[in-house]
C-alpha cells in the first residue's frame, strides 16, 4: 500500500533526525519521562528547522 509506505517513510525519517542527537542516540536517561522529553525537544528544534528553512 503506497500510503501506509509513505507514512512508515516520514515516522523513520523523524527518528533517524532524533538519532543524531546524542543524548537521544545512546539512551543516557534513566527515567522513561525524561527520555521522551529529550525526544520532543529533539524533533520540535528539527521541526522549527524545517519551518525555518520554507521562509
């Protein structure tokens, strides 16, 4: 199905972005909730790159 592919392209492009940063990449948090904040922020700067770069 293309649609399910291309939406299975789009979540592994947003977590191969989310790798590049360190502390998401080797998993230094203990906590689950600090882990995901450290996600979030990672992909909204990401994010605010992209909108950045439409201007």
């Amino acid at each position: 199905d293309p649609d399910a592919y291309k939406g299975r392209n789009v979540v592994e492009r947003a977590f191969n972005k989310a790798k590049h940063w360190r502390g998401v990449a080797t998993r230094y948090d203990k906590l689950a909730c600090t882990y995901r904040a450290g996600i979030v922020m990672a992909l909204t700067v990401e994010w605010l790159k992209l909108l950045g770069d439409m201007t």
